[in-house]
C-alpha cells in the first residue's frame, strides 16, 4: 500500500461531508482511508459509518489535534501519509494518482495546495530550496504534505505544542539534518483558512523565533550554528535585508500569475508591483 490519507475530526460533520467524498472519489486505488474521530456528538460518528470506503475508524475522546494525528500514524500502513482533515479537500479526484509515482524516498514532499479565506483563493507554493527563514516565517501545509510512515511512526508530534508540533517536528529535524525535503510542482489540495493554526495567527509567529532558538540551542558548535544564530537575530529585529525579505513574496506572487492565462498573468504582476512601490514609498524602512 502507498498512502495512507488520514482525517482528524471533532465535531465538524459539514466539515467531514466536504473532506470524506474528496478522499473516497479518488482514482488511485493503492491507498487507505483513516478516520479518526474524538468523539464527536453532531453526527459526525454516525456519517463517518455511512462511507463504505473507509479501511479504519474510531471514534472516542483524545488530547487533542495532535494526540489524534499520532493516533492516525499509529494505524497507517501506507508508505507515505498525507493528512487531509476535516474540512479540507483532494484538489481533484486525480489528485493521488498525479503524485503517486513522485513518492520515492524523501521524508517529506510537498505539493501545492489553494487557500481560500472569505472567498478568494490563493496557490500556496512550497519553496524549491528549504531555509531557516522560512522555517521562521512561514510553514509546510499539511493538506499537501506527503510524509514517510517510517518517519513519522519513529517521530510522533510532540502533544505539548497545543497549535504548531507538525512546524516543529519538521523544523526540528530539517534544522539538524535528520529528515529529507522535496518540492513538487503539482496542485493537491484545497483547504480554508478557519483552522486553530489560522484562527491563533499572531500566537503562532510570536512562538516560532523561540522554538527555533531551542532547535538551534541543541546543534553542535560551528559555522552553521553561528549562521543560524545570526538569522534567528535579524528575524526578531525585523532588520533582514531587504532582498531577503521580498524574494519570497515576489516569487510566490510571480509563480501564481504564470498559472493564470498571458493577459491575466502580466496584470496581476504589473498590479502586485505597483502595491509594493506604494508600501515602499510610503511605509518600508530599509535601514
């Protein structure tokens, strides 16, 4: 079996009825369907028992979201996991069988996947080279991250980190040279912006310069040590140089017009540019 698509629930049955016919309806036969529930009371359990397709279930109290995905790993026997909880989609019902022979050894591949938040939808593209800045900055969507099922069984979230112990197990890892990392240029999901990672924004990018000042506290003494110590430095004063900062946004920006058709696309680059000439004019301090 190749991949296991795991769904954390908890009192979401509109939620599931978006998530669960997205998992069921997809081509690719070689994966299993793992549900599991904490014990919810909105008709959630007994929707659950309504879909034939689902290879394990459970539904009782837990920890937590992150108490819940470790109980998914347990159950897996998938070569690769993919978490798609309640509430988010498969880009297409294609969207397993388009990434399926990509799956080969990195710990960790991840696809593209489009947010939407009050009804404007964004493409989210993972970066092609990983960086501390943006393991500071920014985080790996669940919803298109294609994990190894050795990995994870060998390395559990840690329950303790209530909102972001997906961001810092791979940060932890990645930062130590413990885990393999791997972009892929295809659109797999679909998710909304209404989960408690989104909902605690500020509480999670205040948490992050701290957590990776641990991480980073653990590395053997040395020139990479010193490198990482100094970027953490300029991410908390806000005084990373200007390039650094912007090279990101722009590409993101640039990488999503070119999805669009010609006419579309130069628009919305030539519009982004001129939002970012105002900010800068008026509001962006480079010293």
């Amino acid at each position: 079996m190749k991949i296991s698509v795991i769904t954390v629930c908890y009192n979401n049955l509109e939620g599931l009825k978006r998530t669960l016919p997205s998992v069921a309806t997809q081509t690719y036969d070689d994966y299993e369907m793992i549900v599991i529930d904490g014990g919810s009371t909105d008709g959630s359990k007994e929707y659950i028992q309504s879909i034939e397709r689902i290879d394990y279930w459970v539904s009782e109290p837990d920890r937590g979201i992150y108490h819940a995905m470790n109980k998914g790993i347990d159950a897996a026997h998938g070569e690769y996991c993919i978490f798609m909880n309640s509430g988010d989609t498969f880009f297409s019902s294609q969207a397993l069988e388009n990434v399926a022979d990509k799956l080969v050894s990195k710990d960790f591949y991840v696809a593209r996947s489009t947010f939407f938040q009050d009804n404007v939808s964004t493409t989210c593209i993972p970066p092609k080279k990983m960086t501390i800045h943006f393991i500071l900055s920014n985080a790996l969507n669940h919803q298109g991250s294609f994990i190894r099922t050795a990995f994870l069984k060998e390395n559990h979230y840690d329950e303790t980190i209530p909102i972001q112990a997906d961001w810092e197990l791979f940060g932890r890892k990645w930062l130590r040279h413990e885990c393999t990392y791997e972009a892929l240029p295809i659109m797999t999901s679909i998710y909304y912006l209404d989960g408690i990672s989104t909902i605690k924004l500020q509480e999670v990018q205040d948490e992050r310069p701290g957590l990776v000042t641990e991480i980073v506290k653990t590395l053997p003494e040395g020139a990479e040590k010193r490198k990482y110590e100094q970027e953490i430095k300029k991410f908390q004063s806000g005084q990373e140089p200007w390039g650094e900062r912007r090279v990101g946004f722009i590409k993101f920006k640039v990488d999503r017009a070119m999805e669009l058709s010609p006419l579309l696309g130069d628009w919305k680059i030539l519009r982004n540019g001129f939002r970012m000439l105002v900010k800068d004019l008026f509001s962006f301090n480079r010293t």
